[in-house]
C-alpha cells in the first residue's frame, strides 16, 4: 500500500509500528515521550500518527489536538484529516472552511479534498456547490479512483443529463474505454442526446471507430434514432455523413445495422414530405456512404438509389460512385418482393394526391388491379378502320354488342352476369342498358377520343375458360394511325392481336403502325388475325395470301401467328380453332411482366398528377375569372331590380294617391252642397231658440250618410281596382325576376338561385281596404254652432225672438239665409281631413310594403355577391399559395419519380438486361 492510501484510509500510523504490536496508543506514546526527551525523532509525524489513532476511536478532540500541532510535510493532510473530524461530529461550517483552506500541490489531497467537499454540500443540500466541485474534480483528475463513477451516479440521480453526457463523451475520448461508450449509447438511446448538436459527438464517434467497428455502429444507430423526427434530424444527416464519408468504412467490413438504418432513411426522405432543397445537400451523401457499406441484402437498392438518383440529377453523385453502382447492381442477389414494393409505391402516391385534394382518378385504380390479377391475360384487339374488328369481337362473344367504331377502350371481360361499367379518372358509373352503352362508345356520336375505359362483364365460355380479357380501342386512322391515349393501353396488355383485312392484309400503313408498336412496347407479344378470308373465294388463293402474310409479318415479329377467320361464317370447327388460338395466346403470365407493367402506370400516374397541376392552375384562374363575372352580374341584376323596385313603388303609390284625390275632390265638391241644402228643414214655424242645435245634428247625419252610402263603397271599388293593377304589376316584377334567376341557374348549372317576392303585401292590402271602407265613425261636426259673429248673433237673436210667434218670418229669412250662402270651406277640410287620415297613412307606407315585397330577392341577390366575392378571394390565395410555393406539389412527385426508377432498375436488376421505360 503506498503512503498516499495511507494517508487517505488514515493508516499511517502502522508505519511507526512493528509487525507483531497490536496496541499502537502505547507504541506512539512511548515514541512520542523518548522523541520528546532526546529531540532527535520527528514528533510532528508521531503526533500526526496519534491524530489517527484517536480518529479510528471517535476520539475528535483529541485527534483534532494532536494534528494541530503538526508542522511537518503532513500538515496539509492534518489540516485535512481535522476538517474530517468538524465533518464528523457535525460542525460542517467549519469543516468546509478548513477543506478550502488547504493548499497544497499534491493532486491526490486535493482530489480527496474535493470529495470531501462533495459530501459535504450533499449533506447541507447544496447541490449547486456540489455540482461545481466534482465538475472541478473531474476535469483537475479524472483518472482519480471513482471520482467519474461518483460524478456519473450524481449527475443521474438528479438528472442533470447534460453533465452526464458531457462526462460520459469526454470519459470515453479519454479513455477508450467500452464501458463509457456504452452509456453514452444508453443516453441516446434514451432520446437524453438529442438536445446536443450532433457535431458534439463526432470526435467519439472518430474515436470509437478506431477502438470497436461493432459499438461505433451501434452508437451511430442510437444516435440516429434519437435524432429522427427532432429538428437538428437534417444536422445530424449531414454531419454524421460528412464524417462517414471520411473514414475507411468498406463493403466488405459487416455494416448491416447501418446499411439497414440507410436503407430505412433514405425511403424516409424521398417519401414526398420534404421539399428538394431540403434534401439536395444530404441524399448524394447518404446515397455515396451507403453503397460504400451496404451488405448483401441492401446493395442492390442501394445501388438502384445511385443509379436512380444520379440520372435524375446529373453530377450530384461522383462518376466513381455511379460506375461503382452500376457494376453492384448485376451483382447483387434480388430477393425483393417487387410486386409489394410497386404496390406500396401506388398507394403512397395515391394517398398523396388525395391529401393534396387532387383525385388520382378510378381509371388508374382499376388499371393496378386488373394488373395484379395474375391469372387473367389480356389481349389487346387493334387495327385499322374497316378491317371488321368489331365484327370479329363480336363473333367471339356470340352478339352483336359492338355495332360501329369506338371512341373509347372497352374490356370485355366473362363472368356470371352481365354488368357494364363506365371508369372514368373522375368517377364509376354503370350502364342500364346495351343501348345506353352503344350510345356512349358509338365513335360517330363521340367524335374525340374518350379518355375512359368501358369494363363490359358477360357470359362467354370462351373468355371464362381461358380467363381471357378482351381490350378493344378506337381502330387506327388515317388522319392520325394510332392515338396517343390509346399508346398508354399498349402496356396494359399482355399479347396484342392485329386484325388485318384478308382482301389486302398488311399494308404499308399497317407496317408503319407496327413500327409504331413494337417502338412503344418492344417486349409485347405481337400476333395478327386476318379476317374477311370468307371473301377469297378460291382456297388455294386463300392459302396463298394466308402464307404471304405470315412470311410479311414475321420479317417484323418472328415469333407471331397469323391466324384466318371469317366474322361471317360462324363453323364449330372455325370456333374451335379459334379457341384453341386464343388458349395459345393465353400463355402463363410473368410477375416480373406485370410488375414492369404495374411501373410503366405509375409512371403514367405521376405523368397524370403533374398534368392535373396546370390543370388546377388553370381550373382556378377560369373559375376566378368567371365568377369576377357572375359578380359583375349579379350587381347589374341589384341595380336592374333597385330600378324596378323604385318604379314600381313610383307607379303603384301614384295610382294610390290619384284614388285619394278623386275622393278628396268629390267630398269638396258635394259637402258643401248637403250642408246648403238642410236648409230645406227651415220652417217658418221651426223652434228657433233650438234650430241651431237641430241644424249642426241634421248637417252632421246627412255628412256622414253620404260618405257610408255613397263614397265609401265608391272608395272601395277603387281600391280593389287599384289592387288589380297593383297586382299586375307586381307580377310583372315576379316574372321578370323568374327570368332573372333562370338565366343564373343555367349559368350556374343548378337551382341557385331563386328570387321569390312577398305576395303577402296583396293580402295585406287588401285586408286593409276593406278595413278602412267598411265603415266609418266619422266624429261629430261642430258645424252650426261655431262662435263665429254671425252665429252668435243668429243664435241670440234665435233665443230672443223665438218665443214671439210674429218674429218667426224674420228668423227664418235669415236662418235660411245664411244656411244656403255659407261655403263651409274650413268645415268641409276638416272632415275629408278625418275621414282620409288613414288612408293616407296606408299610402305612406306603401313604399315600405313594396320595399318588403322585393326584400327576399335582394337579400338573395347580395347573399350570393358575398358568397361568390369569398370564392373569389379563396380561389385567389389558393391560386398564390400554388404559383408562390410550386415546390411543394412538384418537389414530392420528383421524388416519387426517383423511387419509381429505383425499382425500374431493379427490375432491370432481374432480368440483367439494360433497356429504359417509354414515358407516354
């Protein structure tokens, strides 16, 4: 045991001491009294060894005296050892205090020192303190006994992840050593690392690469996990391959977990969620590391990506590593499952589209299915316009489904019952009827070519038993021979059969299509069918042309047959050797056939999405532009109903009010005149102190017997008359808005509008004239007994004279007099005044009724400016967003484009024959 563990375990003492003594109070006691008495021994040192002694017998006092007094080369360590025993009895103050006293140069006390300290502040709960100080101690003396371990066991117990993972890094660069490797593979595997930048770890993972190949690959793989889907994933990508791409790694080292997590990434990446510039500056990298380490059953993907990703962009990846790929990739073992990964490439583009709000269509949906139906052929029937192939599809389904050329792709396919579907990229609808079909394929009444395909079910033995399917297409033209939608059909197939016309069979222009052909689809099995031979006459003529056309045709496709048919002449041993023809065609189907097929349409599918781009673009502008239109529109149609609303009001009120005043003029004009005339009650034997009083009743009757008699009923065959016209012209209006409201449904292609007025004003109208003419309580007149000077005087003199009998011929002179000459001008106002009151009301408020009679279609009107100016403005930011950031739509099919060639060249792989996919 060295001096310093001695010192540390306060055991040395037992260097004073014989091997055989066993009481060392009395040995030092006694060494310490001879030393004192002769002066010559060290008695600091013995007093240093009598402190520990007292120590190991929790005798602090006196162990606390004796190191006191030491004044040797051991006062640093009883400075220490006195400081242990404050921290034993309890007085930590002091004990710390004396612990930061010491000064000394030797790395173990101050090591042993700080672990004091340590403990110390873990006892007082000063974590802080206590963090600091092992901080210090590590990074002053690492290599100090347990100091990292006990760092370590603080930093965890109180999560201080940071600090741990500083140690752990720092501890493994130091040291090598397998085990901090290892907890720093545990952190990440935690997810503890990923708050770090990732260019924290690359010099331990440098170093760990030179001490063990097996764990760098594992902390490389906890490292990249932690990272994935936090936002320093694309830091760490581009820092760990930075660094990768320097070290030694080889192909020929095992790498398979690395070469799995590559494989796993880079699918993660190209699969449509990030943006090219996202990624340009990471996959070449990703892609060069991992071919340099992919194993046996990664190197022919991650050859395939080279290759894929260098040819769509050119110079991003080394000529070296492009050459390295392409002499891997027919070297490599190909045990992927092609037909799962198309499968799953369709989907995710499909499932793609569909969040971006783009349909990808029912077509290419059926399409991928009819493909993976391994056991069904398809046979695709061509040939040029009046070669009788309708009449020969026909023949073999025995009916006559087919009556003329066709615009559209028809599959007719054997089944059970009979059921014909129309599969278009925008929707499924089934056909009713043959008619109903004819009608839609008929090419004289659908003159383009429809980009839809007509599947056709019926039952037909020779279609069931060979689980064959018959694809026809528009016969071949001469304005264009072969139309570009039917091209894409071409890699549908399985064989195809060319009909050709017996009377002159495979003409130059039937050559050029077969150029054509075998240009779009150079693997299609290729076979011909020359019908109308019924029309040859003499067999051996017959014969002869049969044996011309087969020598023709195979100096362009060897292997084809050439089979003689007649669509007229429907012999059991012609349907036989048809039958057996067919059954030849219907050879066993290749996976990695329909899997290059099931490619080639989603190539056709990306194609498809990029158009259907430009398409949305432009779709957005029409519809942004037609509805500023409708909006122009329909404000024309507010302001044209404003117009009508303001005439009509004008029109209706003026017909009103012209009622009104022929009413006011005739009570003018007649008033008076009954007023005049009870003058007829005067008599010359009248009482005339009362007269007064009976003429005021009399005036009062006869005024309002007229007006309930005479002008009220008159007043009400006006109004109903003015109602009449009322209601003319409010029809009028309704008519007009009906017209209105119809030239915007068929603009707008449904019932959106509809402009109802409120014919409820008529009733109310009408409600209320017979109100206001259904008689009338028309207030008592004071008409005879106003206090005009005249009246009065009348009155009085009445009231005198009355009483004389010879005074009656004078009063009735005058009463009579004054009855008959009076103009009753103000009397004759007032009651028209009264008795037209409400009627003027109701006029006043016939504006405000027409305005509710027309309230409906302006609310309707305005309801769909507003809607349409939404529109407007939402189509606009959705036509921004696509203009301003393309990227986000393109991006992701690029990248669907760059995994669909990376299956192409494995495919390519399978077969170890070099040829490129035909983009239609």
């Amino acid at each position: 045991m060295t001096v310093e563990n001695q010192l540390i375990k306060k055991t040395f003492y037992e260097t004073l001491m014989e091997a055989d003594e066993n009481n060392p109070v009395r040995v030092l006691g006694e060494a310490f009294l001879a030393g004192h008495k002769d002066g010559t021994a060290d008695i600091s040192t013995i007093r240093f060894a009598q402190g520990e002694v007292y120590f190991h017998n929790k005798d602090y006092e006196a162990a606390i005296f004796k190191w006191e007094n030491v004044h040797n080369d051991l006062e640093p360590w009883a400075k220490k050892n006195i400081a242990d025993c404050y921290y034993e009895i309890g007085q930590l103050s002091t004990a710390e205090e004396i612990y930061k006293s010491i000064n000394t140069e030797s790395s173990v006390l101050q090591s042993e020192v700080a672990l004091q300290l340590f403990s110390l502040y873990i006892d007082q709960g000063e974590l802080e303190k206590a963090d600091q100080v092992i901080k210090k101690a590590v990074s002053f003396n690492p290599e100090y006994p347990n100091v990292t371990d006990i760092a370590r066991a603080f930093y965890e117990k109180h999560k201080d992840w940071k600090s741990a993972i500083e140690l752990a890094v720092n501890e493994a660069i130091r040291t090598e050593s397998p085990q901090w490797f290892d907890i720093l593979k545990t952190y990440a595997e935690q997810g503890l690392t990923k708050t770090f930048e990732p260019h924290y770890f690359s010099k331990c993972l440098v170093t760990l690469y030179g001490v063990d190949q097996k764990r760098f690959e594992q902390m490389v793989q906890a490292l990249w996990n932690s990272y994935k889907n936090e936002h320093s994933y694309f830091s760490w990508l581009r820092e760990f391959n930075h660094l990768f791409f320097n070290l030694d790694a080889r192909r020929e080292q095992s790498w398979k977990e690395l070469s799995a997590l590559y494989l796993e990434t880079y699918f993660e990446l190209i699969d449509g969620k990030y943006l090219m510039k996202e990624l340009d500056g990471i996959i070449p990298n990703i892609l060069t590391n991992w071919l340099k380490i992919a194993d046996y059953s990664h190197a022919l993907f991650a050859s395939a990506a080279v290759l894929a990703w260098s040819e769509k962009f050119p110079s991003s990846i080394s000529p070296e590593v492009v050459n390295d790929a392409e002499h891997l990739i027919f070297h490599s073992r190909n045990e992927t499952d092609g037909l799962e990964y198309s499968l799953t490439l369709f989907d995710s583009i499909v499932k793609w589209a569909e969040a971006q709000h783009v349909d990808p269509g029912h077509r290419f949906r059926w399409i991928i299915r009819e493909l993976v139906d391994f056991q069904t052929h398809h046979l695709l029937v061509v040939g040029t316009s009046g070669n009788g192939k309708s009449a020969f599809i026909n023949s073999v389904l025995g009916e006559n489904i087919l009556t003329g050329p066709t615009s559209s792709v028809i599959a007719f396919k054997g089944d059970d019952e009979t059921e014909i579907r129309k599969i278009s990229d925008g929707e499924l609808t089934t056909f009713s009827s043959f008619h109903e079909f004819q009608e839609a394929v008929d090419r004289r009444l659908n003159k383009a070519f429809d980009n839809t395909i007509i599947e056709l079910s019926l039952p037909s033995p020779i279609l069931q038993e060979n689980r064959l399917v018959l694809v026809d297409t528009p016969g071949f033209s001469d304005c264009s021979p072969i139309e570009g939608e039917a091209l894409k059909y071409l890699h549908f197939a399985d064989s195809l059969l060319f009909v050709l016309d017996a009377n002159d069979p495979f003409t130059e222009k039937e050559q050029e299509i077969l150029m054509q052909i075998r240009k779009y689809a150079p693997n299609l099995s290729i076979h011909f069918l020359l019908n109308k031979i019924d029309e040859i006459y003499d067999e051996q003529e017959a014969a002869a042309i049969v044996e011309d056309t087969r020598s023709r045709v195979r100096t362009y496709v060897p292997e084809a047959r050439v089979f003689a048919y007649s669509s007229r002449l429907r012999s059991r041993k012609q349907q036989n050797d048809l039958a057996e023809f067919l059954k030849n065609l219907s050879r066993q189907i290749a996976e990695d056939d329909r899997i290059e097929k099931i490619l080639i349409s989603i190539r056709q599918l990306i194609s498809h999405l990029l158009d259907k781009r430009a398409e949305m673009e432009n779709s957005l502008t029409d519809s942004i532009k037609w509805n500023e239109e409708m909006v122009t529109k329909l404000n024309g149609a507010i302001h044209q109903l404003t117009d009508l609303k303001e005439e009509k009001a004008r029109i209706i009120t003026r017909t009103f009010h012209k009622v009104l005043e022929e009413v006011r003029s005739d009570l003018s004009e007649n008033i008076p005149k009954i007023l005049r005339e009870t003058s007829d009650m005067i008599q010359e034997d009248s009482d005339f102190r009362k007269i007064h009083l009976e003429l005021n009743n009399e005036m009062n009757r006869r005024v309002h017997a007229y007006v309930n008699d005479k002008v009220l009923p008159e007043l009400y065959r006006s109004l109903q008359e003015w109602i009449l016209t009322a209601n003319d012209e409010l029809n009028h209006c309704q008519s007009f808005l009906d017209e209105i409201s119809h030239g915007f449904n068929e603009m707008y292609g449904e019932e959106r509008l509809k402009l109802n007025c409120d014919f409820k004003v008529l009733d109310d109208w009408r409600r209320d004239a017979d109100r206001m003419t259904s008689g009338v309580q028309i207030e008592k007149v004071n008409i005879f007994l106003r206090r005009t000077p005249y009246q009065i005087l009348l009155k009085g003199a009445g009231k005198l004279f009355g009483a004389f009998q010879q005074n009656n011929a004078m009063l009735y002179n005058k009463y009579k007099q004054f009855v008959e000459n009076q103009d009753y001008l103000d009397v004759t106002e007032s009651i028209v005044n009264k008795l037209l009151l409400q009627f003027e009301l109701f006029e006043k408020s016939l504006e405000r009724d027409i305005s509710l009679f027309f309230r409906d279609p302006f609310a309707v009107l305005n309801q769909t400016v507003e809607e349409t100016k939404k529109e407007i403005n939402e189509k606009e930011e959705e036509l921004e967003k696509m203009r301003s950031n393309p990227e986000t739509y393109r991006d992701p099919l690029t990248l669907f484009e760059v995994k669909l060639r990376q299956y192409e060249w494995i495919t390519i792989s399978a077969k170890k024959e070099l040829f490129k996919y035909n983009e239609i």
